[in-house]
C-alpha cells in the first residue's frame, strides 16, 4: 500500500513539473512577438498599429505611385530613376524638405474634383528641385511618355505644383487658401509676415499639361506661388499648355530669371493679393487659337486698397500674343495693381496696355499717378494695328468704370508712351509656330536698354528676353524648344 501511494504521489509530481515546463509567449499568429515555441498565452501578444494617414509609396517596376494620406512626403528624395506618379494631391507638408534629383520625372493622374492630382508645398515646407540644363526635372501628365505622345496643346490633363510661403499679403486677414485645392484642407493656406520666406529651390523645372478642374470652374494653374518669399530661389521654369493661367502670384516677394510661358488657355502671368517680385529674361507665347492675356495684374480684392500694393517689376521680357485678330489685350491693371515694365518687347496682340479707372478710391491709375505703374523703354510691334503704324492711342488705354467721365486722365497716361521711352518698331523675331525664333534679328529696334536700379537684375544693353548677338537660353531643356 505504501509502494502504490508514493508511486502515485510520483506520478502526480511529475506532472505538475511537465506542466510548469510548458513554454509560455505569445500564440496569436496575427501578434508581431508571436511564438513558435510558445504552448501556453501569457498575454504578451503585441499588434502592429495601422496609420491611416501615412503616406503610400507603392512600387512596381520603376515607377512609385504616391498617395498621400495626410502625413505629407516626409523628407524624401526623388530619384531619377524612377518615374514618381501623384495619385490625387500630394503634400510636402510644414517641416518636411522634398529633394528632386537632376533628370526627374513626375507624372499626375487624371482627374478633376476630389481626384485631382498636384504636388502642394505647404507653407513652413521646402523643396529643392535643381536640375539642369542637360537634366531637367519634369512635370507633367502620367499618359506623357516624353517622346511625342501628346500633342503640344494637350491640356488639363493633371493639376500642377503648387509652392506655398509666409511672405506678405494685402488681403483680410492677412493669410489665405490657395486657389485650385479644397478650401477645407487646411495644407492650403498661406500668407504671414516673413517677406525674406524661404521655400526652396526650383531650377530647370518644365511644367507641363496641367490645370485640371477641382470643381466649379476652379482650374489648377500651371505654378501658383503663394505668399513665397525673396530667399526661394526660382530661375529656368517652363510653363506649357496649361488650361488655366500659367503662372500665379498670390502676394509675396519671390523673384524669377528665365521664365518661359507657351500654350497656356487663360492667362499667361497674372498677379494679385499685392505681389511685389522681380521678374527678368521671360518669354511668353501664346497658341493663336487659345489664351486671353498675357499679363493679368491685380492687386487686391479683399480689400481692394489693402497694403502692401502690387509693385512687381518686369525686365527684358518677350511676350507674343494670338494676333491683332483675336483682340486679346497684352496687359490688364486693375484692383488698385501698380507694376512696371523695363527693356521688353510686346508684339503680336490686338490690344495693348489697359489701366483701370474707378469712380473713387484706390485703383491702378492712382498707382500710375504715384509712379508705382510704369511701363518705359519698351518696344511694340504689330500691337492695336499691323506692323509699325500703331501710336500710343492706340496701345495705351483707360478702362473707365461705369458712370466714370474722361477727365484727361487717357491723355496724361498716353503722353508717357514717348516721354518713356517707348517705341514702335519690328524687333525681326519670327513667331510662327514651326519656326518659333525669340531672338531679334533687328538688334537696331531693340538697343534702347535702361539700366536697372536694383542690383538683383542683370544689365542688359538690349530690349526682350534674349540677347539679339547671343544663343537661346530655353533651347533643350524646354519642350517649346527640344
């Protein structure tokens, strides 16, 4: 009987010793410390946390498709060898930088609304995009293979990029949502107070096919700069067949060299919320069938003789219209928007320069009348009237509000036609579209340069964008020019 008990207190023992043995962990398969090796739960079991906002970037081949889901870019960079597609609007969000590497190329999908595509630097955010002239980095439509695909007017087949700062505005309150995105995204708004704002770097950068429609006819322009500060560098951008403005400024101070603007079906360079940048060496040029202006300069609207004033200043630029038959205007001021072109040649457009006059208050003839409007040492050819039988009542006008008399306000802005210099001559630029030549071959009509006073410009000793004894600048890395 004792033999049987210790036998069975034996057994018993081991028992509890085989089972105090079993390795104990995680045994979920789904946890990310599950183990193998684990017979009893302990309870450690641990998940990965899904983030629903973490950006996607979804590789296949060598192209990355990105979809941002609120986190933005993060600090990134995009390498040239693989082709980047947006999927819907992507964010390079407040203190995150994107790098974009000589020789990039990033594609928008299709899709207008809530599937519009665009890169979006918010403001506080950086971007450096430096290409080259042999290497530019390229923007444009995900059904663009590069090699002739699409036409050079195709339109509105993606959104575009957007560049948001903390430079100055004239409107209420004084920081604003960027037209062309939702206003309910908060990513979108810009403005502040820092005029020397630094939002990177865009060099040889080509923008191509944009404008899609977010709704409402709210077009995305080819590239928007608002509120971008004086420290962003920004030179050799091309803008073509966008199927809104090409260029916009919403306020700020940023300032742009070599600039080139083609096929866009709105306007070409417009301005407002009191944008006050330097702009040198561009060339607009327009498709005879589509475009309105080429210079739509506002100042503000909200209000309207909200300060700091639209000041920008314009040198050396070239800019060619539809033809006198499509009765487009060269350049609009209204909204209280002064500016000044230097050293430029405007040809090719049935209408001229035109400043409005309203019943009172602050408008562009009042920044004329403060000599904040100035348009001197110019040259215009085929302008209002065939070749050179234009005169200044014909190429400078008042647009007078309704109800608002001529009190000899057209005549004192014509007399500065002469008194500044202005002249009309042919500059022997071709502009026919399959033998596009910007540069002058009569150096004679464009030698009458005035040498700029501020020390960011270069001093040319010739009117336009190029140099009549030199090369074209936009050749090769612009798909005007291939």
């Amino acid at each position: 009987m004792k033999k049987k008990t210790l036998l069975l207190v034996t057994i018993l023992t081991l028992g509890v010793v085989v089972t105090s043995c079993k390795k104990k962990g995680c045994t979920d398969e789904n946890a990310i410390n599950y183990s193998e090796e684990a017979k009893k739960d302990d309870g450690s079991c641990s998940y990965e946390t899904v983030n629903e906002n973490a950006t996607e970037y979804n590789e296949s081949g060598n192209t990355v498709t990105i979809i941002d889901h609120g986190e933005g870019t993060g600090t990134k960079t995009l390498t040239a060898d693989k082709t980047w597609i947006l999927d819907k609007i992507v964010f390079v969000n407040a203190g995150q930088t994107l790098t974009i590497e000589p020789g990039t190329v990033i594609k928008g999908k299709p899709g207008q609304g809530e599937n519009a595509s665009a890169l979006v630097v918010a403001k506080g955010a950086t971007i450096n995009a430096a290409g080259t002239a042999t290497n530019p980095i390229i923007f444009t439509a995900e059904s663009d293979d590069l090699n002739g695909s699409l036409a050079i007017n195709a339109r509105g087949l993606w959104g575009g990029l957007i560049v948001l700062g903390d430079a100055q505005l004239n409107s209420s309150p004084g920081t604003s949502a960027i037209e062309g995105i939702p206003t309910s995204e908060t990513r979108g708004l810009y403005g502040g107070t820092n005029d020397g704002d630094n939002s990177g770097t865009l060099q040889y950068v080509s923008i191509r096919h944009g404008g899609t429609d977010i709704g409402a006819g709210n077009e995305i322009n080819g590239l928007t700069l608002g509120g971008v500060g004086s420290a962003t560098t920004i030179d050799h951008i091309e803008i073509v067949s966008n199927a809104d403005d090409g260029i916009e400024c919403f306020g700020g101070k940023p300032n742009i060299k070599n600039l080139v603007v083609s096929y866009c079906a709105d306007d070409c360079f417009d301005y407002d919320e009191g944008f006050r940048g330097n702009i040198q060496f561009a060339l607009i040029y327009q498709d005879v069938n589509e475009g309105d202006r080429m210079g739509e300069h506002d100042g503000g609207t909200t209000p309207e003789d909200g300060s700091p004033y639209a000041k920008p200043v314009f040198y050396n630029t070239t800019y060619i219209g539809r033809g006198i038959s499509a009765g487009k205007r060269a350049l609009t001021f209204r909204d209280n928007a002064g500016g000044e072109y230097h050293n430029s040649i405007i040809m090719n457009q049935g209408k001229g320069v035109d400043i409005e006059k309203l019943a009172s208050g602050q408008d562009a003839y009042a920044r004329f009348e403060a000599g904040e409007l100035v348009i001197a040492n110019n040259v215009f050819y085929d302008v209002a009237s065939t070749g050179t039988t234009a005169t200044a009542s014909d190429i400078f006008k008042v647009s007078f509000a309704d109800g608002v008399a001529d009190n000899g306000e057209t005549t004192v802005f014509q007399a500065t036609f002469g008194s500044n210099n202005n002249t009309v001559a042919n500059p022997g630029i071709d502009v026919n579209a399959g033998s596009l030549n910007p540069i002058p071959t009569n150096a004679a009509s464009v030698n009458n340069a005035a040498t700029p006073n501020d020390s960011w410009f270069t001093t040319t000793t010739y009117q336009g964008a190029f140099d009549p004894s030199g090369s074209n600048w936009a050749q090769g890395w612009t798909l005007l020019f291939e």
